[in-house]
C-alpha cells in the first residue's frame, strides 16, 4: 500500500511541475522585458521542488524491491499477488516525461 501511495504522489508531483513548465513557458513567449523577475522567481519555485520528487522516486524503487524481496520469500504475502516494477528511469530523464506517459 505504501508503494502505491508513493507511486501516486510521484506521478501527481510530476504532473504538476510539467503543467508548471508549459505555463512557464507560454508566459515567457508573451512577455514583456519588464517581467523578467517574475519569470525568474517562478522558475527558482519550480526547480526548488525537484529534490522532493527525485527522493519520492528513490523512496518507490526501494518499496518496489523490499515488496519483491518479500515475495520471494512469500512472508505474509497472499498467493497471486504482484510485486509493483521498480521505475527504471534515471532522475534527468524523469523530467522529460510527458503528462500522459506511464511512470
């Protein structure tokens, strides 16, 4: 359950800083010279949030093995379960992620 719970919050956490970006970005296409602290404080907010999902990320894969460890040696797991796939995308590549593409 807690492997779920991190997956969910990683693929929420992911979702939110790409909606972020193309905002970001549609701004900057409109700007004006003057705005220029306003662009740079918004991307500084964006970018202080990437420690977060890269130690969700982190903290996935090692539930992901703990849960398969567990399996393997059937410790209170019930017959026919799944163990969740550790996520196997280094953390540069987990920001060129598209919205709908599967984490």
């Amino acid at each position: 359950m807690n492997a779920l719970a991190v997956k969910q919050r990683l693929r929420e956490r992911v979702r939110m800083r790409r909606f972020e970006i193309d905002a970001l970005q549609r701004h900057e296409s409109k700007q004006k010279k003057d705005s220029h602290k306003l662009t740079a404080n918004a991307k500084a907010q964006i970018n202080r949030r990437e420690p977060t999902i890269k130690n969700l990320l982190k903290k996935y894969n090692t539930l992901a093995t703990k849960v398969g460890d567990m399996m393997s040696k059937r410790a209170g797991i019930p017959w026919g379960a799944t163990a969740p796939l550790p996520i196997q995308i280094r953390a540069d590549e987990l920001w060129d992620l598209d919205v709908d593409s599967n984490i």
